[in-house]
C-alpha cells in the first residue's frame, strides 16, 4: 500500500515537473516570437522587450526538445531580433 501510493507520488510529482517544463518553454516561445512578428509586421518593439525577447530566443536554441518546425520558427525570429539589434546600434553611433 505504502509502496504503490510512492510510486502515485512519483509519477504526480514527474508529470507536474513536466507540466511546468513544457509551460516555460511556451512562453519562452511566445516571448522570442511575438516580438520577432511585430519587427516582420512593421511594428515597433522596445529596447527593453528586444533584449528579453533575444534572450529567450537564445534559450529556446539550446533547447533539444523542440520540433523542426518550431526551430525554424526559433531562429527566424533570433534572425530578425539580431538583425533589429545591429540596426538600433548602428542608428545609436
């Protein structure tokens, strides 16, 4: 009895951790992409929503849990985000 309600405990507490992986992975998609789309679309972003947006963007690449089509859509937006980056900086001098 003891030994089957440990192994319940177990399981809740592993599908929970990847319940709360899986969560974190989609706002770091969401805070990469969303960003990166406004850019594509013509719309503006701010400096501060630019650097976090980069950031998760470079946390998604090292992930290896993450579908081709969701890579792809990761790395066009770190393209766009750099991109967006070294225009501001050079604007800057």
């Amino acid at each position: 009895m003891i030994i089957r309600l440990k192994r319940r405990l177990a399981l809740a507490l592993l599908l929970s951790s990847l319940a709360i992986d899986g969560a974190v992975a989609g706002s770091n998609v969401s805070r990469c992409l969303d960003p990166a789309t406004t850019l594509d679309a013509g719309g503006d972003v701010s400096d501060k929503e630019l650097t976090a947006a980069r950031q998760a963007c470079a946390h998604l690449r090292q992930q290896s849990g993450l579908d081709a089509g969701t890579r792809l859509r990761v790395d066009h937006a770190a393209s766009t985000l750099g991109d967006e980056q070294q225009h501001r900086q050079a604007s800057h001098h």
